[in-house]
C-alpha cells in the first residue's frame, strides 16, 4: 500500500455567520457575578441575536425573524424594529454609556486652561 497518496478527510466548509446584538430596554440584570446593585448592568440589555442562514438581502434569525441588510434593523414583529449593534458597537455603547456622565462632570469642574486644551484636543479632529 502507498502512503505517499493518502489524504486527510476534507470537512465541509461552513460560513460563519456575523454576531449581532440588540438593546433590550426590559431586560434588567440587577446581579453579576456575584455584585448586587441597584440600578441594572448595563451591558446586560444587550440580547445576543442568533443568525440561522443568510440570504442576498436579509439574515434569518431564530424564531422567523429577520434583519434587514440594507437598514440594519431587527424586524420583531409586523410593526416593531429595533437597531442592531455589532460587536465593536455594542463595546462602543457600553464604554460611552460607562464614561460619559463622569467625563462630562470632569470636564464641567475644569479651569479654564483645561478647558482650553480639551477645546484644541477636540477640535484638531
């Protein structure tokens, strides 16, 4: 018998599918990891959205659902659509949502030569 002909079985290539989340406003996580608060965690309103196929206009998502390609919008039901997040923009929301209050409160107590620099480091984009 020859070896030098063998091959290695070949596995059937699947498509990966992208990740997609959307913001559910009514989903309240109040304990994580052990830390109870009062107020929810926010980066827990973000509802992890399953993909079953793909198609040229539109992906398909558990339960009949559908996003749309072209508006990026999660179709719910006949009247309800939600916004969808990637993962980098769901990281995004989160990070915004974590700092901006207390940015801005910095910023709100800063002298004038801080404020001047912050005015320079933001308008030089």
């Amino acid at each position: 018998m020859n070896t030098n002909n063998i091959q290695a079985p070949q596995l059937p290539q699947t498509a990966v599918m992208p990740c997609f989340y959307h913001f559910d406003v009514n989903r309240r996580v109040y304990e994580k990891d052990g830390i109870k608060r009062n107020s929810p965690y926010y980066d827990e309103h973000f509802v992890k959205i399953e993909i079953i196929e793909e198609t040229d206009k539109e992906y398909i998502c558990q339960f009949g659902r559908t996003i749309n390609k072209r508006s990026m919008l999660y179709k719910i039901d006949s009247s309800t659509r939600k916004k969808v997040f990637t993962e980098q923009e769901k990281e995004d929301d989160i990070y915004v949502n974590s700092k901006a209050y207390r940015l801005a409160e910095l910023v709100r107590k800063s002298d004038a030569n801080t404020l001047r620099d912050i005015e320079r480091l933001l308008s030089a984009k």
